[in-house]
C-alpha cells in the first residue's frame, strides 16, 4: 500500500524517516508528566535510543508491508516537532475494508486544536490512501476528551462494545465512534479483493 504524505493548514503526517531520529527522541522523552489516565509519562531515554527507533521503525515498515498495521507520525510545520500520531490497525479487509482508528497528541502540545486536525486528515488518510470503508475509534467511557474529538471530526456512536480491550490490568468497555467515507463526503468504493 503506497503511503504519501499528507498535509493540513498546519501538519505534516508520514512514515517515520531515519532522519526523524532528534525529533522523535525529543518527543517521547521530554513530554510533560502524565497528565490523565490515557497520557504516558516520557519514556527512559536510556531505552528509547536511536538503536531502539530503529528496531521501531523497521517493525512498523514490516507491519504496514504486510498491510497489517500503519502509523503516521504528526509534525508541526512551524517548527518540525513531533507532536503526535494516528494509527490504523487493520482487522479485516475482504469484504469489510474496517480498522481500529488511533490518535494521540503528546501531551505539550495540547489544547491547540491539533489533535482535531490531525484525526481529520487521518480519516481521509484512511479512506483514501488505505482504501478503507470503516474506521472506528473505540474510546474508554469516560475519555470526554477523546469523545468531543471524535465527535467533531465527524465519527457517529455506535454504541458500547462490552469487555473489549485489555487495559488496566482488566477486561473493559469501549464506547464505538465509526466513520465512513459518506461521514466526510468521499464516495464508498467496493473493495478490492
Ligand atoms: C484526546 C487528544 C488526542 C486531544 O488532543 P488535543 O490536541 O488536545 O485536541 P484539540 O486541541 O483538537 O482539542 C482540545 C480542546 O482544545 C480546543 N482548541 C484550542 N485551540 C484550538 C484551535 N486552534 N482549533 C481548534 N480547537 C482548539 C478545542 O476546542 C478543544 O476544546 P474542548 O476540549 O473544550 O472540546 C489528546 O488529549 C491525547 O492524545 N490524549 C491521550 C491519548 C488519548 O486519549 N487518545 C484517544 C484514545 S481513544
């Protein structure tokens, strides 16, 4: 699947490039603390050096080869920082075209509608370039946050699937924001398969 990138007003999302190695380890490792229960602390630079980014970005050159997996890294044009991700982990193609819809702004750069802008390409991204026809995003119950983002980028809830993600230490509930192309205005296209 070829992957290009795309830009917004404000970002650029991509593939990670071996040349992203400052700006990837600047973004893991200097965020603020956690600031709720879905955010991350910044990770160990000691782990999370060059050796391990490139182990990374092989595997996720390996997964979205294999059509299985892809992650798109978010970029401020302004400045060059990573400031986020979206992801796509694709569960069934066939006659289905549907995958899981991930997205997270690091946690300086909060607040500043990127996240908003960032999720919207990821739909077009998704639909267009990955050819599919439905992106869910399952969200914890009380991620109000990622709810309101979902919302206005367009997603419909769907409802409740129960006990349907390991997290926590537990078998919990998510809430199913979907999108297809109609939701943005594409045209659905049969799959191709
Ligand atoms: C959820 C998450 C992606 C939101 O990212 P974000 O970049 O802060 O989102 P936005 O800036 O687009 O929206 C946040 C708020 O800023 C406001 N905002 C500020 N400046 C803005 C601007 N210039 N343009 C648009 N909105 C702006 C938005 O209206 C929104 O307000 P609201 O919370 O009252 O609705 C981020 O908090 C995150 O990554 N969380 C941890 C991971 C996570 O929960 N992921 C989702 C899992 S399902």
């Amino acid at each position: 699947m070829k992957r290009l990138e795309v830009r917004t007003r404000r970002l650029i999302l991509r593939p990670l490039m071996p040349s992203d190695y400052t700006a990837w380890s600047d973004a893991y490792t200097k965020g603020l603390p956690q600031q709720n229960k879905w955010d991350r602390d910044p990770y160990d630079p000691k782990k999370w050096n060059r050796k391990w980014f490139n182990t990374m970005r092989r595997e996720h050159e390996r997964l979205a080869q294999a059509d299985d997996y892809y992650r798109y890294y978010v970029f401020e044009k302004r400045s060059g920082a990573l400031i986020g991700q979206i992801d796509f982990n694709i569960f069934v193609r066939d006659t289905h075209q549907f995958a899981n819809f991930g997205y997270q702004i690091f946690n300086r750069h909060w607040g500043h509608g990127y996240g908003r802008e960032a999720a919207k390409a990821g739909l077009k991204i998704g639909f267009r370039q990955l050819k599919l026809n439905r992106l869910e995003a399952a969200i914890n119950l009380d991620n109000r946050k990622s709810v309101r983002l979902a919302k206005l980028i367009g997603m419909r809830r769907e409802g409740i699937k129960k006990r349907y993600w390991f997290e926590f230490g537990q078998w919990t509930d998510h809430l199913i924001y979907v999108a297809n192309p109609e939701d943005i205005g594409l045209k659905a296209r049969a799959p191709q398969c």
